[in-house]
C-alpha cells in the first residue's frame, strides 16, 4: 500500500469514504423505517420487503455487520490519508489533512447520510437490504464472535436478548399511530379506530340507560296499560317487573306477545310466563366496554342490567349501545355530528334529553361539560343545585347556561342549553 501511485491512494480514499456515508445513513434508515409498513410491503410479495423484513426481526446481526464495515472503513480512511499527508513532505500537511479529512466525514460521510437517509428512510432500507445481506455472509465469522462478545457483557447488565420480533405497539403507541395517519385515514374511519382502542377505558356506567329512563313494563299496572305500552313500544325486547324494578321476571320478546295479542291470547299470567322464558342478565357496574363486549358476544345476549355492589339495577346497557360508542348514533345522518339526545334550537340553543349521558354529549356536540362525577345532564344539574328544581331555574357551569325546562318523577327531563362563546380580542390595527 506504501508504494501504490497517489491517484490510486485516493481513488481508494474517496471509495473508502462512500462506504462510510453509506453505512451511516443506511443506519439511519433501517433504525427509522416503520416495520409495520414494511411487514405490509413484504405480505404484499415484495421481495426487498421481505429481506428487509427478516433483517429488521434481528437487529443484532445487521448492526453488528454495518459497525464492521464502518470501523473497517474508517481506520483505512484515516490511515490512507496520514500516509498522503507524509508524502506531501510539509510538517502542516499532516494537520492539514487531518482537519479536512474530519470536516469532510463529519459533513459528508455523517450529517448529510444521515438527514437524507431520515428523510426518505423507507427508500433507502429497501435498497440497501440486499447489500445488507451480502455483508451478513461476508462478515459472519466476524459477526459471530462480535455477537458473543457482545451478549457475554449485555449479561453482565441483565439483558438477556435484543431481537425485535417480540415488540409490540402499545393501544397509546396505536393511537398516536392513527392520529398521525389522519392524511391516509377518512376521518370517520380514523375516529371508529380510536374508540375502539378506547374501549378499555369506557365502563358500562358511562353508556348506560340510567334507571328511571328504563323502558319497562309492570306487571302490577293496569292491565290496558300494559297492553298500550306492548302495542307501542319501539323496542324489540322490554324487562318485566312487578312493583318495583329490581323485582325483574324477566326480558319479554315483543315479536311473541305481537303474535299472542294478534290472536287474542295474551293475558297477564301468559305475558309472565313469556317473560320468564329469557333470564334476566346482570352485569357489574364498572365492567369496560371490551370485556363486556366479549361478554355480549360469549353469552349471546344483547342486553344487560348493570348492578351495584347490593345487586340493585343502575341502568340498563344493549349492545347497539355499545356498537354507537365505536361507529357513532345509527339514527343520525353519518356526514353529521350530532347526538339523537339534543337538537339546535334557530337561536342557537340546544334542546336536550337531561338523562342524556355526558360523555356522549361532549363526543358528538364537542362541549367540554364535567364528566368525572355524574354520567348524565339530570345528575350533573342535581349535583350543583342540590335539590329538585322547578322549571325556569336557571344555572351555569362554566360557558354553558342550564335552563331547566321540565321536571319529573325526582328528575329533571329537559333542559336549555346556551353556552357562552369567549370574547373577541379587539381590532387593534391602525385605521
């Protein structure tokens, strides 16, 4: 090598430099580039997909043949350019050679790599994957005592194993993963997405009917008041009772007391007999939205009665409820952001269902009203008034002014809501 032309010295150089820009920023790459694209790309029959695919599955063994090549590289680099510097024959020309040789690697074998290979690092893993497996053949014997070097001190600190294939995306990494696609993602789709990740964060109490707003019949009623409510009711299942809530027969299927009332054979005994033929199901206040989801889908059932610790009904939760958590309201145009709960008055106003929920409230209408205490508009305005209110009581939570409407049965029904938008910042520029 000492007695090489100089034309050959650094035509070895230059080359010698590549293979440094090449190993930094191809670095960059393969540590950047999103393995999930690729594992899509490579599903898809791509071939470099693939290879790049298995290297990324050991980080280890495709690190460890770039430092080869780096350090190989950047020796002879170093090496090759002292031994031009002492050919010049000048005591700066070492100095001078040095410094140039350190700026030109920082720039272009280091800083320039890298920013390109972060920018389009998809682009460049993929090319340099077949390289990369090459270099794993050429460098194996190398590699292999590399590794066990390595392993033997990573032990000393208690790590036991550095594969990538047993990484997974946590439902906050998932999340943030369909926030920052939104230009790829419609924005309903992207919204379905992240409630369904929400789900583990959802209890059956946040979505349930509350108890006085229960759809039921009591069997203790008059009898023509049972069968008005049989004859009109939309629903397709209803609990029966006797006296009180809690005192449940069971769910009564409507489609069998249409057919018996339609032949003129339903009867109050017959109507107890029908709801008894469906258990009722309970279900634990507190429950997240997944499990009781599974649940639903284990037990074949389509709605459940959420109890308390002493086993009395809270509210009542179906599975179209939990289904609207994850696609939105089915009885609302799909363009609009609406909730079936509240309609906007022309003033701007919005007239609203008290028991409506809170956190549905806020989902839809995009209000901020508080949610860590009562689930619902009647328990929220109960909550700060701390009695019943007559009709026309006003009262404010922060921008949004209650007006309370109607009362019932120790419950507020309808309420007013106006909310109070943040004053413009004056015009301050000069006229």
């Amino acid at each position: 090598m000492t007695t090489a032309p100089t034309p050959v010295l650094l035509l070895i150089l230059l080359t010698l430099l590549g293979i440094t820009a090449f190993s930094s920023g191809t670095e960059v790459a393969l540590l950047s580039v999103s393995r999930y694209r690729i594992k899509h790309r490579a599903a898809a029959g791509e071939w470099r997909a693939g290879i790049l695919d298995r290297l990324l599955h050991k980080p280890d063994q495709w690190l460890g043949a770039n430092l080869v090549i780096l350090a190989l590289a950047s020796v002879a680099a170093s090496s090759i350019a002292t031994l031009l510097a002492l050919r010049v024959g000048e005591r700066w020309a070492l100095g001078l050679v040095m410094s140039s040789l350190t700026v030109i690697m920082i720039v272009f074998c280091e800083l320039a790599p890298k920013i390109y290979a972060a920018v389009h690092n998809e682009q460049v893993a993929l090319s340099s994957a077949p390289i990369y497996r090459g270099l794993l053949w050429i460098t194996y014997p190398v590699l292999w005592l590399a590794n066990k070097a390595a392993y033997a001190l990573l032990r000393l600190f208690g790590l036991r194993s550095v594969s990538e294939g047993t990484r997974h995306l946590s439902a906050d990494e998932l999340r943030m993963v369909v926030t920052e696609a939104s230009p790829l993602i419609p924005q309903r789709h992207r919204q379905m997405l992240l409630s369904s990740l929400d789900l583990e964060r959802v209890t059956v109490n946040d979505i349930m009917i509350t108890r006085q707003d229960i759809a039921a019949i009591d069997l203790s009623a008059d009898w023509e008041d049972v069968l008005e409510r049989v004859r009109l009711t939309p629903h397709a299942r209803l609990p029966v009772f006797e006296g009180e809530l809690d005192a449940l027969i069971g769910v009564l299927d409507m489609k069998r007391a249409a057919q018996e009332l339609a032949r003129g054979q339903l009867s109050r005994e017959r109507l107890r007999d029908l709801a008894q033929a469906r258990e009722p199901y309970f279900v634990p206040e507190g429950t997240p939205l997944n499990q009781q989801l599974t649940q639903f889908q284990r037990r074949r059932e389509r709605l459940a009665f959420v109890v308390d610790e002493y086993g009395d009904i809270q509210g009542l939760i179906t599975v179209e409820d939990l289904l609207e958590e994850i696609v939105g309201e089915f009885s609302t145009d799909p363009t609009q952001f609406a909730h079936k709960d509240a309609r906007q008055e022309p003033s701007g106003a919005w007239l609203v269902d008290a028991g409506a929920s809170i956190r549905a409230l806020n989902r839809s209408l995009g209000w901020q009203l508080p949610n860590l205490g009562p689930k619902t508009v009647n328990g929220l305005l109960l909550e700060q008034l701390e009695t019943i209110p007559e009709p026309g009581t006003a009262v404010k939570i922060g921008p949004y002014e209650f007006e309370i409407l109607q009362t019932g049965d120790s419950t507020i029904r309808t309420v007013r809501v106006r909310i109070e938008r943040a004053p413009q910042p004056p015009d301050r520029r000069p006229r």
